[in-house]
C-alpha cells in the first residue's frame, strides 16, 4: 500500500521530474545534428502547459530553479532562462485566471504569445548583459519549431493528466 502511494507520487512529479532532467541534460531537443533547423524548446511547453492546466505541479521556484540548472548547464549568464521560463509561466497563469474553459485553439494563441514575449527577454538579456553572440534565426527556427509541436505535446500532456486526475477521483 505504501509503495503504491510513493508510486502514485512519483507519477503526479512527472512534469517536474522531465523538466529538471531537460534542465540537466544538454538534449535541450536540438536536432541540428540530424535536421539543420530543427529545434525546439519544450521546457517552455512543459511550463505553459502544467501551470494553465495543474500549477500545484509546477511551482515558480521549480520553474526558477530549473532555469538556473539550465543556464549553468548551456553556459549562459545566471538567471537568463529563469526569466524566460518565468515569463511563459506568467502568462499561462494570466490565462489561466482569465477564461473559464480551454481549447487546443486558444492556448496554442497564447503560447505564442508567452513564448514571444519569452524570447524577447531572452534576446534582450543575452545581447545586452552577455557576450554571448545569438544567432535570431536560430531564434526564429526554435520559436516556429516549438510552436508547431505544440499541439503534439498538448494531446500528450492531456492524455497524462486525465491519467493522473482519474487516479486521484477513485
């Protein structure tokens, strides 16, 4: 019974547990080795969609601490993807209060808005505090990319979390 209620923990941490381990590991979801434009961020999908659908799953600290990991790890100044990841987080929760109910449509809408705006303080973070040279059509391809795959992951996520919110109701 104990090993069951550990079991069923470790499942509700999924997103958390796949985010810090994207954070850790230096995939990043880069496949410029195979596809020379094909890139994609889906950290940034994780966040937006667990903190629009569940944020007790992902808590702002998780997500901050997840950026500082994944600065160190990229080589990037500290905090730079904190804020980014944050500003995604802050804008699927301004969605989250402001309508009632979701669909596939509107939170791929605002997705692009909140990586928009996360990449805007990316950009400006990297060029005016770094000398780090940022490439924006690497931008640009990473930004189309992750929005395309949006819809895959969202179907996905969902899936998991009708998984997981079943098992919490019985």
């Amino acid at each position: 019974m104990k090993s069951l209620r550990i079991l069923s923990k470790l499942i509700n941490l999924g997103p958390l547990i796949l985010l810090y381990y994207l954070s850790i590991s230096e995939i990043d979801s880069h496949f410029e080795n195979y596809f020379e434009i094909l890139s994609f961020n889906i950290q940034l999908i994780i966040i937006y969609f667990w903190v629009s659908k569940r944020p007790e799953v992902l808590g702002s600290g998780h997500i901050f601490f997840a950026g500082l990991i994944n600065d160190v790890v990229m080589g990037f100044p500290l905090g730079v993807s904190s804020l980014s990841y944050l500003v995604v987080s802050l804008v699927a929760t301004y969605i989250k209060n402001m309508t009632v109910n979701t669909r596939i449509t509107t939170d791929w809408f605002s997705f692009f808005i909140g990586i928009f705006f996360s990449n805007l303080v990316f950009f400006f973070l990297l060029v005016n505090f770094s000398e780090i040279v940022i490439n924006f059509t690497d931008i640009s391809y990473n930004t189309f990319f992750t929005l395309l795959f949006f819809p895959f992951f969202w179907f996905i996520f969902t899936y998991y979390n009708s998984i997981i919110t079943t098992g919490k109701n019985a």
